[in-house]
C-alpha cells in the first residue's frame, strides 16, 4: 500500500467510525440514540485506535493535516510530502462521512432535528463565539500534535521510504490521548483538532440529499475547525523545536 492510499484509508476509516458513532448517538430511533458524550469520545479514541494500527506501517498515520504540518514543523516529516499526505486525508475524510451517510441513511429520515443531522457530519460550539471558539481547537489540536511528539517519538519509514509518523504500536496510545481531548476539551466545540475530520464532511453533508430535509452546513464557522487545528499543529511543532526532543 503506498502512502497515498494509507492515509486515504485510513482517514476514511477514522471518519467512517468517528462520525459513525456521532450518528449513533444524535440520530432517532438508533440503537444508541442518546447514549451521550462518553459514548461519542470513547467510539472517536478507539476510531483513532483502529485507523492508526491499519495503517501506520505505510505511512506513519497522520491520518490528520495538522499532524502532518505539526510534524513538517518540527522537522520531524519532509516537506515535499505535507501536499499528497494532505489531498489523501480530505479525500479519505470525505468518503468515509459518505459511508456514515449511506449506513444511517434511514435514521437521517427519522430525525427531524436538522441540527443533530449536520452534527453527525462536522463539528459545531456549544457556545458561539468565533474567537473563543478558535482558542479552543488551537488548545486542543496543539495537546495532540505536542502529545503526538513527545509520547511516540515519531520516527517510522513505511515500504513508501516516508520518514516521520506513527508505528502500530502507538495506536493505543493516540487513540487515549484522543479520548482525554475529547473529554477535558472537547465540551467547546466538539473537538474538530483536524482539518480533514471537519471540512470534508461538512462538504459531504452540502451535496448530498438528505431524508426528511437539512439544514445549511454553518459555513460561516466553517473556518475555524480548518485553521485553527493547523494554527495548533504549527505551535506544536514549534515547541517541539524550541524544548528539544
């Protein structure tokens, strides 16, 4: 599998059981309807958990734009590769919200909440304020590429010859540092901390019709889930280069 095709896997993967737990719970009539936010953290760690350990040994798993610009940062990813790791991750992210859609597609017909139906594409505050909303995902997204750095040492070479990522074996450890963002600062925003996680779906969830109507996909906060995780990422690498590994 090349490094291209890893992370687009992989991120499809991440989002298809990401997202797909988020529709399990905000969705009517499902089998986890309103099972709450424990439910919706726990199923986005073990997402990440999954997606890591398919595919870190051909592309080290950013599996994430701000993982990868994190990383490009520290010096610890070239450069020349950030543009084709990133394409794959936005086209990965967008199929696998397609597959959530075409799984629930049903239960999008039971919902009436048009909300809750955007809610299982993208992330949205629980507060609105644009400024506070940013700080959160530059929060949030910066405890996951510093965690990232610091935690698994990224320094992996898949058949691909790409330098800087994840092995299998921090798949469990990733997949927990996700469960605690989620749980300690995810209350804000609902955690986008990747780029690829937020806008891919949104678009998704713009195009394709929708069982009992939508909403609009709120692209006026559209941004904030998009820059915000990079803006993290980049301090994160910079921290990283300015304590040392």
């Amino acid at each position: 599998m090349s490094p291209f095709t890893a992370e687009l896997v992989g991120t499809a993967l991440l989002l298809l059981l990401g997202d797909g737990v988020v529709a399990n719970v905000v969705l009517k009539d499902t089998k986890g309807s309103d099972s709450g936010w424990i439910v919706i953290t726990g199923g986005w760690g073990l997402a990440v958990f999954v997606a890591v350990f398919c595919v870190a040994a051909f592309s080290g798993a950013h599996i994430n734009p701000a993982v990868t610009v994190g990383l490009a940062t520290a010096g610890a990813f070239p450069w020349a590769s950030v543009p084709s790791y990133l394409a794959a991750q936005f086209i990965g992210a967008a199929l696998g919200a397609f597959l959530v859609w075409v799984q629930y597609y049903a239960h999008f017909g039971a919902t009436e909440d048009r909300d809750a139906k955007l809610a299982a594409f993208c992330t949205g505050p629980a507060i609105r304020s644009s400024g506070l909303n940013f700080i959160s995902e530059v929060i949030g997204t910066f405890v996951l590429v510093f965690g990232v750095l610091y935690m698994v040492a990224p320094a992996v070479a898949g058949p691909g010859g790409v330098t800087g990522g994840l092995g299998a074996i921090d798949a469990l450890p990733v997949g927990l540092l996700v469960l605690v963002i989620g749980l300690a600062l995810g209350g804000t925003t609902g955690y986008a901390i990747n780029p690829a996680r937020d806008l891919s779906p949104r678009i998704v969830h713009a195009l394709v019709p929708m069982p009992g109507g939508k909403r609009d996909s709120d692209w006026s906060y559209a941004w904030i889930p998009v820059l915000g995780p990079v803006a993290g990422g980049v301090l994160a690498g910079v921290a990283y280069l300015m304590l040392g590994a």
